[in-house]
C-alpha cells in the first residue's frame, strides 16, 4: 500500500524589519497628521466664535507695521538731514585715525549726493581708498594721505600720485582721479598731477570742501563733463 503524504504546510512570510518600520512611521504620520488637522478645526471654530480675537490681532499688527514704517521713514530723513548738515574742521581731521579719514572723506561724497560712496581702503586697495559716483555720472576714485601732524607732516610727494597714476583709470575705471590729503603737496607733485589730469586736493582745499560750502566737483579745475544724466542729476 502507498502512504499518500500529507500536504505541506505553507510557510508565512514575515514583513522584514525595514518593512516594519516603514510601517510604524506611516502610522505615526497618519496619527500626527489626524491630531494636526483636529488641532486645526479646534482653532477654527475657535476663532469663529471669538472673531474679535483675531480682529484684535490684525489691528496690532497693522499698528507694529506702521510703527516700523514710520521709524524707518524718521531714520531716513535724519540721515539725509544729517549727510546735508555734515562738517568738518580742519582740527578734526587732523585728529582722526586714517582709516576714520577715509570715512570721513566717503561721508563728505555721500553728502554731496554719490548715494554709493564706499570706501575700499585696505590691502590690496590699488590705490583706491574711496571710490564713489557722482550725480552726473562720472566715476570718482580716491586715494587719502591722512597726516596727524597736519601741515607740520610729511609732503605727499611725486611716488604717490605715481600710484594713483597707474591705478586709477586703467584698473578702477575711474573718470576723475583725486588724492585728498590734510596736509603738505610738492611742487613736483603738483606739476605731474596736471601733467597726467590728477586732481590734488591738498590741505586748504579740504578745508573749503569740508566745510560744506560747495561740493567737490565744483572746487577742482578741468573736472571732465557728465558722463550722463541720473536721477540723482
């Protein structure tokens, strides 16, 4: 007689781990997003009957927005009243540190009405210690020999305009090539500045520039014509 086999059980396939907790995050997300939305509706009906909650806070929020505003707006017109107002004596000058000297020499720009007036002083500045646009178009780069004794320093001589000379145009694309300095300029460097259409401000100039009489561009000779028009023209 042949014995018939029982059939063989069917082995069940358990998820695998990964499975698994790829599972129980669904559920957790599922339950997280269920509780946010109820969450949601809760607040909902809640403001729907306290509506004057969120009146309330819309109207501090306009008032925290129009005080910003207004505070910036006041920020602005004291800067501009301050840029219009700005002076300085000679003894200031004298005392500053030159980097504060080339601040101060940017704010003067700034005053004027070149609204990009930055300085750039530094390492590595070429020759450049404030660089800046006029109103009319044309591209001012600046060099500042601060002196701290003022006309009892060293003279600015020859060499020095020799680097604003190589520098200014051909790496700054400056328009107008200017040396500012609060203090004594050669013969000698006088007469190359002309020569290579620089521009010397020297100390007594500063002073006249400083202040707050006229604007830069119209205390320097041979100054070149407006580039072109801006707003600021």
């Amino acid at each position: 007689m042949t014995r018939h086999r029982p059939p063989a059980r069917r082995r069940t396939r358990r998820p695998s781990r990964r499975q698994q907790q790829r599972d129980a995050q669904l559920l957790v997300f599922a339950v997280v997003a269920v509780a946010a939305i109820g969450l949601v509706v809760m607040a909902v009906n809640w403001l729907l009957a306290h509506w004057w909650v969120l009146v309330v806070v819309l109207v501090l929020a306009v008032l925290a927005g129009g005080g910003w505003l207004y505070g910036r707006q006041q920020r602005v017109r004291w800067e501009a009243v301050r840029a219009r107002g700005l002076r300085y004596g000679l003894p200031q000058l004298d005392a500053l540190h030159h980097t504060r000297f080339e601040d101060a020499v940017r704010e003067l720009m700034q005053r004027d009405g070149c609204r990009d007036a930055r300085r750039v002083g530094g390492r590595g500045d070429l020759g450049a210690d404030v660089k800046a646009t006029d109103p009319f178009g044309r591209r001012w780069v600046i060099q500042c020999k601060h002196r701290r004794d003022g006309v009892r320093g060293s003279a600015v001589g020859t060499p020095d305009l020799q680097v604003l000379n190589g520098t200014a145009r051909q790496v700054h694309g400056a328009d107008v090539a200017v040396i500012v300095t609060n203090g004594r300029v050669t013969g000698p460097a006088v007469t190359f500045a002309g020569q290579q259409r620089l521009h010397v401000v020297d100390r007594q100039t500063l002073a006249v520039w400083a202040s707050g009489s006229r604007p830069l561009w119209e205390l320097l000779r041979a100054v070149p014509p407006p580039r072109r028009p801006t707003p600021l023209s």
